[in-house]
C-alpha cells in the first residue's frame, strides 16, 4: 500500500462523525494514515496481528475464509463509507485476523492506528457510538450470512447471487461463483446447467445470460 497525505475532509463520507469534539479531530489529524491499494492487493492475511482501524473511503475489498482444502467462502465486502467488522472484532478483543481480504476495485483508506483507536474509544463518546453502530450492524450481516447457508438450497442462493447482479448478462467465472458461495466449482457447473435446463439462463464461455428472471427469484426466495 502506498501512504499520502490528507485533512479530514474524508469525515464527511461518515456522516455519523459530523460532531466529533476538537480534542478527537486533532487526534484524527496527528495519526491517521491515507492509504492506497491497487486491485489485488491483500489488505491482511489471516492470523496476522491487526494494527489498524480501517475507514473506507473508495473502492471495494472482499473479506473471505479460507478452508484447509484451500475452498473459499465470502463473508462480506466492504465499501466506500463502511468499516471493517473483523477489524473492529480484532482491534477489541486483541486478537488475530480470522479471515484474510483481498481488493476487488482500488481502495483508499483511512488507518487509525490501534493506539490512536483506544484512545478515542475511552474519551470520545460520538467516536464510540460510530464504532458499536458499524458493528452492530455488520454483526446482523453476518447473521444473515449464516442463515443462507445453514438453511438455503444451494441452488437458492446461487439463483440469489446472480439476482444481485441486477443485469442480465454476467461476466464470471463457474470458479468465482464457487468462491462467493464457499464451494466447490464443480458444483455450481452442475447447479448452472440445471438452471440453463430449466431455460432459466443460457450458459456460454465466462458469461451467464438470465433468460427467466422469475424463475430466480422463485428459487430465491423458497
């Protein structure tokens, strides 16, 4: 990652923080770091130490766990004016990484460093009703995650990533809907050309075309 300078002009992308005291403002000022990252980049792996508060004020990363046999599964994505739940998780517990993130469109962030994070976690009440908010309300992501997959056909969620889309002409890989879903490729082919059987999408090289969106949001929502 590649560090620049800045104000706080980047406060205004969390509205939430709008009444922060001056004593927090000047904190922000002293230690917060801009960072970049291109796409590909790998913003912590996991099981290494968190130092960090991140802010996000541009791009989007994908946050995923890595199963022994090296399949993969999103948790979730973080984007322009959102935190990082994972991060908070680690940053309040002390703890290491559980998952690893990688950058899907070019990033900027905002760093708080750990010390800096504390600190204004004890002194500034506004800051800290941010954090416990942001967190909060990714918690009861999560939770919607683990429902989807503890409780939902397969063939349901993935007629619910391709729903999410919002086109009718994908561009992706049976890989890449295997790695969203946390399974394995063969599966979702298997899954795709049920649906294409059906006359619900027409399968072609890197590309899934939605012919009968209905027929999606039936297994979608059942």
């Amino acid at each position: 990652m590649q560090g620049t300078s800045d104000n706080l002009s980047w406060l205004t992308l969390f509205p939430d923080l709008n009444d922060l005291d001056l004593p927090a403002k000047q904190l922000l000022e002293k230690y917060v770091r801009i960072v970049e990252a291109p796409i590909g980049s790998i913003g912590y792996r996991e099981g290494t130490p968190c130092g960090a508060y991140v802010m996000r004020l541009k791009g989007k990363s994908r946050v995923f766990k890595m199963s022994t046999s090296g399949r993969e599964i999103l948790l979730y994505r973080v984007t322009a004016g959102e935190t990082c739940v994972i991060t908070t998780t680690c940053l309040l517990g002390n703890s290491d990484y559980p998952a690893s993130t990688i950058v899907e469109e070019p990033i900027r962030d905002a760093l708080i460093p750990a010390t800096a994070f504390h600190q204004l976690m004890l002194n500034s009440a506004i800051f800290r009703k941010f954090v416990m908010a942001n967190y909060g309300a990714l918690i009861s992501d999560l939770i919607v995650l683990l429902d989807e997959v503890a409780f939902h056909s397969l063939q349901g969620r993935l007629a619910k990533v391709l729903l999410d889309a919002n086109t009718a002409q994908i561009t992706c890989t049976h890989q890449q809907l295997a790695d969203e879903l946390g399974t394995a490729r063969e599966v979702v082919s298997r899954q795709l050309k049920r649906l294409e059987q059906k006359g619900a999408l027409l399968l072609g090289r890197g590309q899934v075309e939605i012919i009968q969106r209905s027929t999606l949001e039936k297994l979608a929502n059942s």
